[in-house]
C-alpha cells in the first residue's frame, strides 16, 4: 500500500493553503493593500504602454490588443506572468488556427462560430490546457466577430502577433521589477 494520502485529502490541504494566503492578504494593513495595488497598476500600465509603443512601431492594425494583453498576463511575480503568458499564447494560437479555418470553412454564419468556439476549448481541453481554453475562445471570437479589413488569415496572424509583443512587455518589466523588488527589500538571491 502507498503512504501517499489520497487525492481528496491534498486537495482539501491545497484549499487550505489557498484560504490561508487569502486571508494573510485581507488582514493586511489598508497602507500595505494600497502600495501593492499602486505597485501593480504601475507594472500594468508600463508593461501596457511599452506593448501599445511598440504595437504602433511596428505598424500593428490594432495596437491596443498588445496593450490589453500585457495587463491580462501582468502578476504579482515573474513566474506567475510566466504561466499566465504561456496560457495567452497557446490560447491565441488555437483560437487564430481555429478562427482562421472556422471563418474559411464556414464564412461568418454562427454556427461556423459557433463550432468554432466549441473546437477551441475543447481542443485545450484534450491536449491538458485547459486554462488557455477560454483565451482560445476569446481569439476565435476576435478573429471571427471583430469588424476588419483583410482576410483572416492575416487578422488571425496580427492577432498572434500583437499577443506576442503585449507578453513579451509584461515579462520584460515584471521581470525587472521582481529584481528591483528584491534588491530594495534586500532578499538573498532566489532560485529561477
């Protein structure tokens, strides 16, 4: 017999711990929640204008959905962005293929989008992504609802496109931020 405990009990611990940070973080002082709040909406809206700069250097059709996935992705830690990046980009992947064939297969009916929207998901779902399922779906629906000029291929690959430079914003100026961070709180050296 294992002396593993069983998965209800580890998950029941994991809820725990989860309560627990939940309430570390209410019973923080006001002055505490308020400089954590500015210091991520400082990170948000650097990482956002650096996607948005940068979307427009490169002549991207729509800038700002580099900006708004730089907030999305945005976390308190480098290695949270990291996870919540990876999650964007696998969405926005399967959700432009997905929007792309759906939108060439079935033109702008519903029940193309429809299908579509049920083929995204579901495809993260089956290649154990589920957390990029609905980001999947939020680029089928771009890539098949938002008005555009073009074809959608090339709305489909802009997509993935503005997605990449908004990511790589945010890992850029979370990662320097978790660095100053550290050095001003004055923490030894973290292993990545």
């Amino acid at each position: 017999m294992s002396d593993k405990p069983p998965l209800r009990d580890n998950l029941r611990r994991l809820l725990d711990f989860q309560l627990d940070i939940e309430q570390i973080y209410r019973d923080q002082p006001w002055t505490h929640r308020i400089l954590q709040g500015l210091w991520m909406a400082l990170l948000a809206l650097v990482a956002a204008s650096a996607a948005y700069g940068l979307g427009l250097l490169l002549h991207a059709q729509q800038a700002f959905w580099a900006a708004l996935t730089s907030i999305a992705v945005t976390q308190q830690t480098y290695l949270d962005t990291r996870a919540s990046a990876r999650d964007q980009i696998i969405g926005a992947c399967v959700g432009g293929v997905v929007g792309l064939g759906a939108a060439l297969l079935g033109g702008d009916h519903y029940i193309a989008y429809a299908i579509a929207i049920v083929v995204a998901i579901t495809a993260c779902w089956i290649s154990g992504l589920g957390s990029a399922a609905r980001l999947s779906a939020s680029t089928t629906t771009i890539v098949m609802l938002v008005p555009h000029f073009g074809s959608f291929w090339v709305i489909a690959l802009t997509r993935m496109g503005e997605v990449a430079v908004g990511i790589a914003c945010a890992l850029v100026v979370v990662g320097v931020a978790e660095r100053i961070k550290l050095r001003w709180v004055g923490g030894g050296q973290r292993d990545a």
